[in-house]
C-alpha cells in the first residue's frame, strides 16, 4: 500500500483496504457510478460522494508526488541534496511547501545576488550577518573591485545587501511563518484606478474596499480579481495600520529568524535595512502572489461547486414525461417557432405564428395552433422563456378557453442554451432539414419532456448557472461538470432504444465513438432486443459492456431484468431467488410483500455480499426507478409580465433559476429574475442558500423592492416581511432594452422602492453576501 493511499484514507476517515481497492478500480478504467453501484463489496460500500473525493485528492497527490521525484532529481544533479533536505522534501504535503524547499535551487536569471557573489563580495555579507561588531564602511573598503565596477564602500555594501536578501527570501521556513502570519493578519485592500471611474462602474463596490483575507467570500474575490483583470482596481496584501515607513511586522520576523536585532553595534542598522529591504521587496510580493493565488483557487472552487450543485439540480429536474408536445420558442419580429413532437420526442410538424407585436395576427395564429393540438392530441404546450415569453403565455391561455375540446396544459420552460444547442454540429446532424430557429422549438420541447436527455446535448457550461465562470479555471470547471452531468445521467439510467448519442456518451463506459455506433447499430437492426445485443456493436469491448450494462434500460426486451439496474453479470442471482421461490423473473418483479420477506444473507456468494443482494432485492421491486420528483410547474401571475407590472408586497409563484452563495434568482415572470437574498431565505439562520432551494424549485416570494433603472427586483421567501410604503407617485424606469434574456424596448414605469431598501438589498446581496 502506498502513502498516497494511507494518507488518503486518513483524509476520508475509512479504511486502508477500501481506498486501495476504489484506487485499483479507477487504475483500471472503471468509473465513479459503476464502482458506487455495482462494486460495493470491493470497496467496502464507498458511495459516489466519496469516491469523487478520492478520485480529486489522488490526483493531486501523485501530481504532488511526480513533482517531488522531479525536484529531488534536480538538486541531487546540482550535487546540494543533503539528507536533511531530502527529508525535508519527502516529508512536505502541499505543493507549496514543496515550492519553497526548491526556490534556492531553481534556475534563475542572472539576479543582482548573483552578480555579487561573482564580484567576491559574499565574504563581506557573511562577515557582516556573522558579526554585527563589525563597522560595515570599514569592511567593504577591502572588498573595491573595479573590474566589476565595485567603485566605493557604497557599492560593496550594495552587492552584499541582496546576497543576503536572495538568502532570506529564499528560507522555507520563514516564507511559511510569513505566509502563516499574513493570512492570519493580512487585508485585501482594493482601490479604483485613477481615470477609470465610468468603465470601472460595476465594481464601485470595491473602489475603496479593505477586508480581512481569510474573511472574503469568493464571490467577492472573483469580483476584484475581475475588476483588477480589466484594469479598473488595484489589489494589495496589507497589514492593518501598519505605518508604511516603520521596518514592519514582516521585517522584524525577518530579523528575528536570522537572529538580527538592534543593539546599537556597528552593523546592526546596516542588517536591520537588509531585512526591511527583504521583505518589502521580496517576500511581501512574493507571499501576495501565493496568497492571492490560494484565494482565487478556493474561490474559483466554490463558484464551480456552485455550478454544480445548479446544474445538477437542472438535469435531475421532473420529466414531464413520454406525451406529445408543441415548443414554442417565443420572437417579436420573427414570429413564434412552433414544433409539434410526439411522446417518443420524434417530429411530427413544424412553423411558426405572429401572434405578437408588431404583426399581431392573432387570429391566424390561434387557428394554427388549435388545429395542431386536435391534429396531434397534444397534452403539452412548451413557452421558452426568452424574449415574448409572457406575450406567447397569454395569447396560449386565451387560445385554450376558446377551445375547451384542447386539454393540453402550458408550461413556461428554462430555455438557457437552446439557441447554443439549436446552432450545434450535433443538431444540424440530428435536424438537417430543418431551420435553427425550428431546433431551438425542438429542444424546448423535448426539455419539458426528458430535461436531463436534453441537456446533455448542450455544453454544461452553456446552461447558464454558474457564477462567475468565465473567471475560473477552465479545466477543473469543466471536469467536475462532466462529472456532474456523469453521475446525473447513470443516477436515473438511460433507454437504451430511445437515448441519443450524446447521452449514450454520457454512461459509463462509452465515449461518444461508441455511443454513435450504438445509435448506427440501433438504425440499421432495429430496435434492441436485449443487453447481450450491445456485445456486437463495433469498438464497444468487454470492458465497457461491463462499465456501461448496467445503467441501459430495455423497456421492452425478451428479458425482463433488461430494463431494470440489474447488471447482467447478476442475472444468475436473481435466477436463484426465482429458484426458491417458484416464481417466474415477471411475477417477482414488483413483488413487494415477497420481496421484502427475503433475507439478502440467504443468497450471498463469493462474487455478491449483502450490500449488492439488498440492491437487487430493491431494484426488483420497484425496477428502473427514476429518482427524479414529481413533475409540477409554476403558475405565472396573469397581468404581471413586465417589470412596470410589479408592486411591492405583491406575492407571487416563481421558478429558481440559480443559486449562490449569497442568495438564489427567482423568475417570476417579468424578464429579469429577483434576488432572494440569503437572509431573506427563511426565518431561521440559512448558512448554505443551497440546503433551502435548488434551481429548478417553484417557491413563493414576496416583492420587497423594485429598481426599473436598474433593472433589479429584490424578493423574500419570507411572506410576512413588510416592504416600505410604495410612493406616492411611481417613479419612471429606463427602458427593458437588455435585460439578460433579451427582450423587447418598452418603456417601464414602476414603484420603486426608496433607494436604501432596495441598495441595502443589492448591497449585501453583491458585496456583503457572506458576512453575516
């Protein structure tokens, strides 16, 4: 067992022999979702959450490990590797202590240090830190050197200064007391550019902002790393009411490592300068970089865990279900798209109808829309919520009075990356012959139906969720995205007749290669009629028939534990349950009084223990179980479309659109999602906005202010708050001109609120967030 292992396991609080066992598992190809399901036996019943955690703590450290082996490697050919720095080195378990123990070894430009020490003056700084008896003038007197342009007494004592500075800087030990103590200690302190005033607006937050560095929430971080990338703020690592002047904190741990202190020897202030030189011009920016660096990383993790958690909640949203579906993918000028999908998601007809400005041919398009419900049978009606949304709702609703015989039910759908998807390579394969406007329809229709086999086709970072994340690392966003969209898509399984390629890709075990052979297979054989058909497809291997059987479903095959989460490599279980129990695999499957009388010990093996036995047991009874809710939707308010239809105190029915750290984004039907800050969540203490809500919940919140100007509508989930007293005379907004879905120009005159309700609101929402 390796270190790496045993050190893991501490970390997770489990056994030795469950990490060495999940670590082979992933050594050999084997993904997160089939180890938690089908391999708890070998891993002592690791579940996901820890396994992703193992899988993300593994690769650092044997990164962590490849790096030590190279740094060990390189001093050890400069002929510098002692034992006690070789201890050092191995014993260190973070890669910046490992930085640190490297620095003096590294290769470096041609420093003034270096300089120094060619032209012979190293003597003299050692004698110097040796002895501070000893007068620097007088000593450097000895040390003029012409040739290397070592004139005066001035110049040695020059040269000396940044030998000693480059030997200060580069101590480990006292970089990490340093680095300890400023972050301990340590503010972030923002400030504006000068001139940058008006491009700089959005960050006037942080203008003149000082805040504890272990304190600042990330979202706050990203937002004056941000402002800094653009060159509207500058950002410093400072100590509170340190006098700039003084030799410092950081100075004085400086001396006190090098045992320098002022006792009015000959050398002492001569040292004391050195120090004070080191770390104003050395550490402190050296200890900023790493700081800031370790304060972007964690806050571009909680945003991506932020991305996550949403985008997790979108994909395992309520399926409407297999019933046919008309989108509509709302415009003004262009018309609404219509796509008419049957239950299966195939396309039946397509259009499109003006209903709304400026055309307003209201009648022809009812005519057409109510021909193809009858037509069809339609039982629901898909408004993508961008642009004329509300318009579209209102022209369906007045449409299906006028038609009682319709039974089909409107639904308001998140839209966020239709259009991305609508412009995609996979859909011009999917619809070549149809217009990118009559894909986006498509897709809103087919996300009420199936969210998760919908969105899957879209890059996850394109569904709108994140905060924040253009500003994180592209990398890890996307990795723990796909691990997100992985675990989502094996959680609730997928129809092995019905899946596309995309979210075949998805399962575990396939690729996109494979999951487009599969789809290729399916179109010339026909539908599959069992799992051991997936074993002729081309390129898909015993591994990932292995990885991937598991999680297809066969609705409707000639074996019937096909269409359960069975794995095949168990069928021969369930036949010994058949066995003894003189039933046929049909008369068992949901069979809950029998199936829960059964005694999972009674039919353990070798290969099977109790944990897998139970599992099957529970997938018998209720095979194929989708763990998504119940599907339901939100009821938009009639009469309350547009931003100037808000008043305060109003109670309304809204959809969760995102969720952060510091609040959640409710729509509520007006274009522009509220703001439900984070003390507005509940009446009692919310530390995690995300243990209330999760995007995709439909909530009840109350208007608590309103900014037409800017375009900003403060809510509260608590629905006895009191807003302020609306004015009496409205105060006239700007224009809905961009809000963030798009929209038409209208002019808006609301309520507002007065100026310190709704700021307070915002304010603390976009820069006090996480300080409660």
């Amino acid at each position: 067992m390796s270190q790496i292992e045993q050190k893991i396991a501490r970390e997770l609080n489990v056994q030795d022999r469950q990490v060495v066992a999940a670590v082979a598992l992933l050594d050999e190809g084997a993904t997160v979702p089939f180890i938690s399901r089908y391999r708890k036996e070998v891993t002592g019943g690791l579940d996901d959450i820890q396994l992703r955690a193992l899988e993300d703590r593994l690769r650092y450290l044997r990164d962590l490990e490849d790096r030590r082996k190279s740094i060990l490697a390189t001093i050890d050919e400069q002929g510098k590797l002692t034992d006690p720095l070789r201890r050092a080195i191995m014993q260190s378990e973070t890669k910046t202590e490992l930085e640190d123990l490297y620095l003096p070894y590294k290769k470096k430009r041609r420093t003034k240090g270096q300089i120094a020490r060619e032209a012979g003056l190293e003597p003299l700084a050692e004698a110097l830190l040796a002895d501070p008896m000893l007068d620097p003038e007088l000593q450097a007197a000895a040390y003029l050197n012409p040739q290397a342009e070592i004139n005066d007494s001035k110049a040695a004592l020059d040269g000396a200064r940044y030998i000693l500075m480059e030997r200060f800087a580069e101590d480990a030990a006292l970089l990490g007391k340093l680095r300890q103590y400023m972050w301990q200690f340590g503010q972030i302190q923002a400030r504006l550019i000068a001139g940058k005033e008006q491009d700089g607006a959005k960050f006037q937050d942080y203008f003149e902002h000082d805040e504890a560095l272990n304190k600042v929430p990330g979202h706050r971080a990203l937002a004056m790393f941000r402002g800094r990338n653009e060159g509207c703020l500058s950002l410093a690592l400072v100590l509170p009411d340190e006098d700039p002047r003084s030799a410092g904190a950081g100075a004085l741990m400086v001396a006190e490592t090098f045992g320098i202190e002022d006792q009015s020897r000959p050398a002492d202030k001569w040292l004391l300068d050195v120090c004070r030189w080191t770390w104003r011009i050395k550490l402190l920016t050296h200890i900023e970089t790493d700081l800031f660096g370790q304060i972007r990383e964690s806050s571009e993790q909680s945003a991506i865990d932020v991305f996550a958690q949403n985008l997790k909640a979108l994909l395992l949203a309520a399926p409407a279900g297999p019933r046919a579906t008309i989108g509509l993918d709302p415009g003004l000028r262009t018309g609404v798209k219509i796509a008419v999908v049957d239950a299966t998601g195939k396309v039946l007809d397509h259009g499109a109808i003006f209903p709304t400005a400026p055309q307003n041919r209201i009648a022809d398009a009812e005519k057409v829309l109510s021909a193809l419900c009858l037509k069809y049978d339609i039982e629901l009606i898909a408004i993508g919520n961008g642009t004329a949304s509300r318009e579209t709702e209102r022209f369906v609703k007045d449409m299906l009075k006028k038609h009682p015989a319709i039974k089909a039910e409107p639904v308001m759908v998140n839209e966020s990356g239709a259009s991305i998807y609508s412009a995609s390579e996979y859909a011009s394969q999917e619809f070549p012959d149809l217009d990118v406007t009559i894909r986006g329809a498509i897709s809103i229709a087919h996300r009420l139906q199936d969210p998760l086999a919908e969105l899957v086709k879209i890059d996850p970072k394109a569904i709108g969720v994140g905060q924040y994340q253009h500003d994180v690392s592209q990398v890890a966003l996307a990795r723990q995205l796909n691990a997100v969209v992985e675990d989502c898509v094996n959680g609730v399984g997928v129809d092995l007749n019905m899946a596309s390629a995309p979210l075949l890709a998805r399962v575990s075990g396939l690729n996109l290669t494979i999951a487009s052979n599969i789809v290729a297979f399916r179109d010339s054989n026909g539908a599959f009629a069992s799992r051991k058909q997936l074993k002729d497809v081309p390129r898909l291997g015993p591994k990932a028939f292995e990885q991937a059987a598991g999680f297809l479903r066969i609705m409707n095959g000639t074996d019937p534990l096909d269409r359960s989460g069975v794995h095949p490599e168990a069928y021969a279980l369930v036949h010994r349950i058949v066995k003894t129990s003189s039933k046929a695999v049909n008369d068992l499957i949901g069979d809950s009084k029998f199936l829960k009388a059964l005694n999972a010990s009674d039919y353990t093996d070798e290969q099977f223990g109790v944990p897998t036995v139970m599992d099957i047991i529970a997938e018998l009874d209720k095979p194929g179980r989708d763990p998504r809710p119940e599907f339901k939707t939100a009821v938009f308010q009639d009469g309350v479309e547009q931003l100037k239809d808000l008043r305060l105190n109003m109670v309304l029915e809204g959809v969760v659109t995102n969720v952060t750290h510091f609040g959640a984004f409710v729509d509520v039907g007006v274009h522009q999602d509220g703001l439900v800050h984070i003390s507005a969540l509940s009446h009692s203490f919310v530390e995690d906005p995300a243990k209330v809500v999760k995007a995709g919940d439909i909530v009840k919140v109350k208007v608590m202010a309103i900014d037409a100007q800017r375009k900003r509508i403060g809510l509260s989930m608590r629905l006895d708050d009191d807003a302020q007293s609306e004015p009496d005379s409205a105060t006239p907004g700007g224009e809905r001109s961009a809000n963030r879905r798009g929209g038409s120009r209208n002019q808006a005159k609301a309520p507002v609120a007065p100026a310190s309700t709704l700021d307070a609101l915002f304010d603390q929402a976009l820069k006090k967030g996480a300080r409660r």
